[in-house]
C-alpha cells in the first residue's frame, strides 16, 4: 500500500504540474492541445484517478499502521512540547493557505497569477481562439447559424479541402477526429 501513495502523490505532481502549465480549455480543446501523446482532458483523467488513489490507498495506509500511528501521537502527546508546535504551525499553515487562495491574497494571487500568464502564453494569434467557448462542441449547422455562415457553401468548401463529413448534425470535434485534423482546421 506504501509504495501505491508513493506513486499515486509521484504521478499527482507531474500531473498537476502539467494542468498547471496547459493552454485554457477553450485553446487546448480547439487546438487538441497534447503533450506526451496525451490531451488536455486525458490528462484531467489521470489526475483525478490518481487523486483517488491516493486517498484511498492513504486510508488503507492508516488502516494497516494504526496501532504504530496511535502510539506515535500518544508518545507525542505525553511530553513533547516541539510536537504541539508543529501541528500548531502545521495546521495555521495551512489553514492560511486555503484563505489567501479563497480570497486570491498575495503570495497565493502570484500563484495564481502565473498559472494565467503560462495559460495565456499558449495563445500566440487570434486564430488559436475559438470563435466562442467549446465551438468544438456545436454541430457544424449549430456553427453555420450561430456565426452566420451558409451551411451549404461550408460544407462544399470543406468537402473540396478534403475533409468528409458525415452529417451536418456532427460536431465540429467529431468531425475533426474523424479527418484526422482539429476543431480550428475544420472551422478554418
């Protein structure tokens, strides 16, 4: 159980760190954004399995050390004062963490601040914007209506760039997948 919180808390930081640095998911959905033959969202998945991992396998951890955990705080408890210090500090800690973040304070908001700036680094022309949030999303009549586009020539253009579409009713992720290609290029 050891060695599965170790790796779980190993494959939660790199994921972390990865969901850190990645473009908004506006971009990296539009763009089908990847790193590590790995997309935004699978990157997503992976963390929140490991997320439960973790908090499962940190309970059968507890679980199985029980006694030797209840012997070290009772040791602790007895006379220790360094250790009153440290779950004071440990807890203020953390309890101070939460409340600059909840209330976006320094130096939580410098945090924060640079996850936007790295997010917003990934935008380096107006072309990897989508025209509106999850445009990969909307059917590409849905498109057609909403950025009043001729549905017929759109698809003709299409069509004549190679790209096949199935149905009208098919999104525009739908549709890229199925050409190999991505939300942007369809739209493009």
């Amino acid at each position: 159980v050891a060695f599965l919180v170790t790796w779980s808390f190993i494959v939660l930081t790199v994921t972390g760190i990865v969901l850190y640095i990645v473009p908004h998911g506006r971009v990296a959905y539009w763009v089908h954004w990847s790193l590590a033959g790995m997309e935004k969202e699978q990157w997503g998945w992976v963390h929140m399995m490991f997320g439960g991992v973790f908090i499962i396998t940190g309970i059968l951890h507890l679980y199985y050390n029980w006694k030797p955990f209840k012997k070290y705080f009772a040791v602790r408890i007895k006379g220790h004062l360094e250790f009153k210090q440290e779950i004071v500090v440990a807890t203020a800690l953390t309890l101070l963490i939460f409340v600059l973040s909840v209330l976006n304070i320094p130096p939580a908001s410098w945090v924060i601040d640079l996850n936007s700036w790295i997010k917003g680094t990934w935008v380096t022309s107006p072309d990897l914007e989508p025209p509106f949030g999850h445009a990969e999303e909307v059917s590409l009549a849905g498109i057609s209506r909403r950025m009043n586009i001729d549905l017929k020539k759109a698809m003709n253009e299409l069509e004549n760039n190679g790209i096949h579409i199935e149905s009208q009713r098919d999104s525009l992720e739908k549709i890229a997948r199925s050409n190999q290609t991505t939300p942007m290029a369809v739209y493009g």
